[in-house]
C-alpha cells in the first residue's frame, strides 16, 4: 500500500487497515523507527478505565446534564424522551 503525506505532515490510514485494528476518529496511535528506513505502527495502549470513559463521552451522541444521568443512560435506565 502507498500512502502520501500530505503538505501538514499527515497521512490517511487505508480503509481495511483502520478496520482491522478499530481505529476510529481521534484513536491514538503509537509510532516507531524501524529497520531499514521504515516506521512501525500500532495502536496505542488503552489508558486507565476513566480514560476510556472520557473517550467514550467525547463520542457520546446524547448530552448528559451530570454523571447520574450518564450512568442511567448507560445501564439503560432513561425512558425515550427523558435526555433532551
């Protein structure tokens, strides 16, 4: 696969590639110098649990008032209509 960088120093991860690893909008990606002019490139370590609740908040499609109402949200306790 060839990739270009572009004039900001960035690339685009094909398609198949993102999918096989789930990379997603804002996943963070590890790099390194490898053999031979070559770089290697992996998905980072998942943080702590709050890092990977905050990450999910950030996507999150529903606006919580306050952490109650996520949680609700989240066990499947909030009747249609109840989060604006």
């Amino acid at each position: 696969m060839t990739m270009t960088i572009s004039a900001k120093g960035q690339i685009t991860v094909p398609v198949e590639i993102r999918e096989a690893l789930g990379l997603t909008s804002g996943t963070k990606i590890e790099v390194e110098l490898g053999p031979k002019g070559s770089f290697i490139a992996r998905k980072a370590t998942e943080g702590s649990f709050f890092a990977q609740l905050q990450a999910m908040a950030k996507d999150a499609k529903v606006p919580y008032r306050d952490s109650r109402e996520a949680m609700n949200v989240l066990r499947g306790q909030v009747e249609e209509g109840d989060v604006d």
